[in-house]
C-alpha cells in the first residue's frame, strides 16, 4: 500500500495533468485541438475512442525504469521493444481534446525525468470506411 505522501504526490500529479489538459482543451488554437479537427477531417468520428500511438524520445539513461510506470498508467508498450532512445506506446483515448490533451500531459510528465517529450503519431487503426460498389469504383476508360 503506498504511502501517504506517494498517495499525496499522485494525486498532486493527477490534478496539475488535469489542469493543463482543461486549459489547452479550451484553447481552440491548441496543439489538441487542431489535431482533433485534422483527424475528424481524415474521417475519424470525434468523440470515438482509438488506440492511439505516442513516440516518447529519451535525453538521459535510465529511462528503462520508466516501462512499468507507463503500463501502470494505461499505456502498452509498442511490440518489438524500445529501440535506443525511443520508444513507442499506445494508448485508448476519445477522440476529443480533453482526452489527447490528458494523454499527452501525462506522458510528458512522465518522461521529464529523461530530458525527454512525448509526441502524438496517431490512431493505430485506419478509419472505416465505407465500400463503394463495383461500378463506382471502376474508372472509365
């Protein structure tokens, strides 16, 4: 059972993420924002959840302790492993800014301790789409 103050620091570390991921949900320039606008201009339906794939790069060593955090966190380390200082991670997040914006605060907290920063790669599956029938999808010609 974790301490007090490791109760104490989660919690503190959970509010500061929320915070952050509630001002720049509200931003509609953000980063969050705009990438929501791009996916559902790509197709994918806002709102809907998606695993999602983080890059997280690393400056200092030592982040391999990091492996166990990130799970316990919800995030499944990418299969084939870490390769040098990057590794990937997924995630199920709704496709809302909030949600990203959470996702991505998180790990950026949590990969400060290596120098590093978390990036957003993107849904892990294509949308769906519609088939069209035969005839429209042949070109005349």
């Amino acid at each position: 059972m974790p301490t007090l103050s490791a109760r104490i620091a989660a919690l503190a570390a959970d509010t500061t993420d929320t915070v952050v991921a509630l001002v720049e949900a509200a931003w509609p320039r953000s980063l969050s924002s705009r990438e929501i606008d791009r996916l559902a201009s790509e197709g994918y339906e806002t709102g809907s959840v998606h695993e999602m794939y983080f890059l997280l790069s690393f400056e200092t060593p030592g982040w391999e302790h990091l492996l166990g955090p990130l799970q316990r966190a919800g995030f499944v380390v990418g299969d084939g492993g870490p390769l040098g200082p990057f590794l990937t991670v997924k995630a199920p997040v709704r496709l809302r800014a909030f949600e990203l914006s959470l996702a991505s605060a998180r790990l950026d907290r949590m990969v400060a301790r290596y120098g590093g920063f978390s990036t957003l790669i993107g849904p892990a599956a294509t949308r769906a789409t519609e088939s069209l029938p035969l005839e429209k999808r042949l070109v005349p010609g």
